[in-house]
C-alpha cells in the first residue's frame, strides 16, 4: 500500500451513532480492539462525531474505549460526507493511531475511502477477521472473488483504514477503565463547508433489527412465488426476533424492495443463524450471507444448490414447513438470540 509512514499508536475506532444510539457494530469493534490493544500494550481511541452526543462516551468506555474523542458541533447533527471526512481527519492528523477501524455500514463504506485518499494510506474493506500480528501490528482477513476465497493482508503504512463487516465479532461490556478520559474536540468553522445539505433523514418503521446487524434473518426467494408470501417470513421473523431478507430474484420480480436484498448487488450479512426459504443457493446470493454462522435450507429440490453450504436442510415444500416451524416455535416460547 503506498503512502507516507508516520509515527503512530493505538487503534481508533469510529463510533457510528444514529438518533442518539451507538450502533451495535462500533460496540463490537469496540470490544475486539480492546482486545488486541491489550496483546499489544497499547490503547484504544473511539471517535464520536454528532450534535447532543456527549452521553455516549460512557458506553463506549464501557465495551473497550481507553479514550473518547466527541466532536459534538450542530454542523454534525446529521451525517454528511463533507464535514464528517474533515474533522475525522484532522483527529487522526492529531491522534496518529496505528488502525482506523470503521463497520462496513453504509457510513462507514463511504468514509473509509475518501479518509484512506486524504491521509495518502491503504484501506482494507469488508473484512471478516481482525486479529493482533507482531511485525504489522493487525492482519486482516477478507473475501475475494464473490466469497470464494480468503485473503488476508495488512499494511507498514499508518494508519491503515479499514471497514469490517457487523456481526463479526461479539460486544462485551468490561468493568470501565478508571483512567479512561473523555476528550471534546473543537469543531472548526470550516465544517460547516457543505458540498451536499441533507434535508430530512426518514427512518424505516419497522421494529425488527437492521438487517445488516440482525443476529437471525429469514430469507425468501424464488420458492415463495409471490409477494404475498413475505408476510409468512415476517411472522417467523416476528416469532424469533430476526429481520427478513430476499434474493436477488424476489427483488427483480417487484416482490420486495431492494433494502431487503442479500448478495452479490445486495447486503452483506454475517448473521448467527440464516434461514433460507425457497432459496437456491446463486453464488451471487452466497456472496453475501456466506459468512453466516449457521445456514438453514428449506427447499423442496433436493439438489438445491443451497444445501451445499448449509448446515442444516429441510427438503419439504416452504408453504408447509416454515409455517409448522413458527407454530412450534411459539408454543416453546423460543429464547431471542
């Protein structure tokens, strides 16, 4: 990776945050940097960039932050590239931390590049493994080729940037560090520059977990035939307190909208347990749940190419079994995961 090596310490971690909540994907980041520092004798540094947002520095203390920069600034109330590229940048120009780690949400994919450009070093995107090595400091792990294969990479250029995929680690709170500290950070003027203006942020009503952070997820495919359908999969979901997913197929043929999709040209998902209902198993679908940690097939061809990398498979017909398997569920008062 090309860039100019500088003296650097410690990981620093971007803490996303929407509407005043931590996003569960900085909390695990959070919690595995604090891990590694501790392998390495060194600290962790969460960012918080926001408006009202200085209460959050106790949660990130809490799972793994030695230290808590917040910008809090009215210019950052709602997220724009712009602003945000430029005081973070300026914090890692002050802080020279070895990583940035960011999650590889739609924010974080955003940021990551352009502060990677600025700061003239490497960025690893959407990785699925972090861990401590003695000559880089961090190794990362990622997909390539469509999920095929894993490679893992890692830079002598700092800070190297990189985004790594929710669910990947778990968040677990710690007994607080007494000498944490909590820093503010002058927002300069000049971020109020805007490039782009974001008028209003309109949430989803839904009250099931984002799908990319959601630790079970009910997919459906070709196999339910219709739109209708989907309202099977959002009782089993409701029944689990999991989120609903689609492939590719269901959301080319209008049935669902595109925020549902899983795969190649979808969301990439690294959920505790996926069931696949009436799925065939496309590579470009297997692109973006393959690091699932369970895989549950239902499907009525027993050939399916979903039953490869399952775990578990059901041949059966969908409209018979996943209704059985909610009806069951509800009556053993199944524990969320």
């Amino acid at each position: 990776m090309k860039g100019v090596l500088i003296l650097s310490k410690g990981i620093m971690v971007f803490v996303e945050q929407s509407q005043g909540n931590i996003r569960k994907t900085s909390l695990e980041l959070l919690s595995q940097a604090s891990v590694i520092a501790g392998q390495a004798g060194e600290a962790v540094t969460a960012v918080i960039l926001g408006q009202n947002i200085e209460n959050l520095a106790d949660e990130a203390i809490q799972y793994g932050a030695d230290k808590v920069i917040v910008a809090d600034a009215p210019q950052l109330e709602k997220y724009t590239i712009g602003p945000y590229t430029r005081v973070l940048k300026s914090i890692i120009r002050q802080e020279e931390p070895q990583a940035v780690l960011l999650g590889n949400t739609a924010t974080g994919r955003e940021l990551a590049p352009r502060l990677a450009q600025r700061l003239g070093v490497g960025q690893a995107s959407d990785c699925t493994g972090l861990e401590y090595a003695a000559d880089t400091f961090l190794r990362f792990k990622r997909p390539v080729y469509a999920g095929k294969a894993l490679v893992y990479v890692s830079s002598k250029v700092r800070p190297v940037v990189a985004t790594i995929r929710p669910n990947t680690f778990q968040a677990v709170a710690r007994v607080p560090q007494q000498q944490a500290v909590v820093v503010k950070y002058p927002v300069e003027s000049e971020a109020a520059e805007l490039s782009v203006i974001i008028r209003e942020v309109v949430l989803a009503g839904s009250k099931r977990p984002e799908l990319t952070e959601a630790n079970i997820i009910i997919a459906g495919g070709r196999g339910l035939k219709g739109p209708e359908h989907f309202a099977m999969l959002g009782e089993f979901a409701d029944t689990v307190g999991g989120a609903v997913a689609a492939s590719r197929v269901a959301v080319d043929a209008g049935w669902v909208e595109h925020e549902y999709q899983v795969g190649q040209t979808g969301k990439t998902v690294s959920p505790t347990l996926y069931i696949a209902c009436g799925i065939s198993g496309a590579i470009q679908h297997l692109a973006g749940m393959g690091s699932a940690r369970c895989v549950v097939a239902i499907n009525n061809d027993p050939e399916a190419n979903i039953f490869k990398i399952a775990d578990y498979g059901i041949v059966g017909d969908v409209f018979e079994v996943v209704p059985m398997l909610t009806q069951q569920l509800r009556k053993t008062a199944y524990p969320q995961v």
